[in-house]
C-alpha cells in the first residue's frame, strides 16, 4: 500500500485534533492541546507545517475563516484561550515561530529558549544590535522595558520614542522581532481601552530559563524535533528549516541523531512526489507503506 500525502493528512486530522471527536470545547481542554502538542500556531498555519488552535477549535482540516471573527466561538475559543492560558503563564504565547503567534508548553519552551544561544539573557541584545542582528527599534524597546517593566503598549511607545502613528509599522515590526528572539512576551490583555502588557522574559519565565541552563543544544535540536515529528509524520530538511530557522548542519545532525535513536527512519517515499522524507518510525506509519 502506498503512502499518499491523503494518508499523511488523515494522520494529522488526529494529531492535530482535526476531527469532531476531538475538536476543543473550553479553555482546559485549550490547555492540553497545547501540552499534547508542545508547540503550535494560534490562528492559521499552511500546508500543515504545525498543528493549529483555531483548527482544532473547528474540529476541521480546512475552516473557512468567519467574515465576522468577533461572534465565532472557535476564533472566540483561541482568543480566551491566548489571554487565559498567558496570563496565568499556563503556556508561553509569542510570535516566537515564522514571527506568528505561537503557544509553546512550559515543557519545551526551555529547549526553544535556549536555542536563542544566550550567554547573558535579556542583556544579549546590546551585542545582537551591535552585531547587526538586532534592529535600532527593537533596541530602543528592550532598552525601555528593562528600564522599566512591565509596561502597557502606549507607555511603551512612549519611552521608546515611537509613539506617532508613522511610527506604527516599525513598532509592530520590532515587536515581532523581539519576540521571535524570545526576549520579550505579552502577560495581558486588557479592553478597557484595549491593549497588551508587555515584559522582559527573563523576568516572566525566570525559572524555565533556569532549567533551559542543563540543556545542551543537541538535547534541545532532539527534543523539539522528536515532538515535531510525533505531531506531523513526515517532513524534510527544507521544511524543517523553513519552520524553525535553525542552520542546515544542525538539521541534518538531529536528524540523524533521531535516527540512530530509533525514532525517525529516512527515505520514506510518497505517491507522485519525487522527493525523500524523514518519518516517525511506528506502527501505523508502517502499516500504511513506508517504503
């Protein structure tokens, strides 16, 4: 029996909690699909590159996107779920992934952190901008959050001279960026006016970090790869890459870590595609046609 990407997706509608048996129903069940799944996307994601809230809320692979978000319950459900679960640090929620808002478990996010490659946490940044990797704007953010924390949006604009509305995109731009390098994280929202709290990480997830500190790299590449694996079968080095933006060497030596550990096999073919997959090695897997 062949495997077709169909099979790969019908795998996925379980994994990814695509399926009425399965689609969540409150913000406990929220919670443990954040912690089944490690890490995954809030509101979209493409081509199954990770699993998805909002789909799973659905219960559906494909959701049609609602014309008016604010009286659907499944965006209604990620939404209570994102303000919920990070306000009471249940999860960590960022666009830590493809600059995307992310929920990460408190399991993996000390693997994830530490793939930051710090040496001395939040003040890292000064070297990241003096360096070039780091923007003058996302510099002036950092300098005025540890100068004072947490701190509202509008404060923050403020303090860091960006408050006129052409400054705007080049804040949320920033913002982004900050995030993704994981030195900044959203505690709250509040509506009333509407707007976000905003914190160092060191601060917030102080003792996760502590415990990133007895992993090594390898240990972190393994272990996010090992769940990435577990949540979406079947991949290769171009998606992995393209995903977490880690270097190529250090894709291809988990992987082949992962293969020696017994937990990935290479060169799984798929009907009518010409390339060559990693893939969990089990049961079901098998069964449908690893060739």
């Amino acid at each position: 029996m062949r495997l077709t990407w169909e099979d790969i997706e019908n795998l996925r509608d379980q994994t990814f909690y695509r399926t009425p048996a399965l689609q969540l129903k409150d913000i406990n069940e929220t919670e443990t699909f954040v912690n089944q799944t490690g890490f995954c996307f809030a509101f979209k994601m493409q081509k199954s590159e990770l699993p998805c809230m909002w789909h799973a809320a659905a219960g559906e692979r494909e959701p049609q996107y609602p014309i008016h978000v604010q009286h659907d319950r499944y965006i209604g459900l990620v939404w209570n779920a994102k303000d919920a679960l990070a306000a009471e640090k249940k999860v960590y929620y960022g666009k830590a992934l493809k600059k995307r808002p992310t929920f990460i478990s408190l399991e993996f996010f000390p693997a994830f952190y530490l793939l930051q490659k710090r040496q001395n946490g939040a003040e890292d940044y000064v070297a990241d901008y003096m360096r070039g990797s780091l923007s003058a704007a996302a510099k002036r953010i950092m300098d005025a959050l540890l100068d004072q924390s947490p701190m509202v949006t509008a404060d923050l604009k403020m303090a860091s001279k960006m408050a006129h509305p052409d400054k705007r995109a080049e804040f949320d731009k920033a913002m982004a960026e900050l995030q993704s390098k994981m030195y900044i994280v959203k505690i709250a929202e509040f509506y009333d006016p509407f707007t976000f709290l905003w914190d160092v990480m060191d601060h917030r997830f102080s003792d996760e970090i502590q415990l990133s500190k007895k992993l090594s790299e390898d240990e972190a590449h393994e272990k996010i790869l090992q769940r990435y694996f577990e949540n979406i079968w079947v991949s290769n080095v171009i998606l992995i890459k393209r995903l977490f933006g880690w270097e190529s060497e250090e894709i291809e030596q988990t992987l082949n870590a992962l293969i020696i550990k017994n937990i990935i096999v290479p060169d799984v073919k798929i009907e009518n595609d010409s390339k060559l997959f990693y893939g969990i090695k089990n049961q079901l897997l098998t069964r449908i046609g690893k060739r």
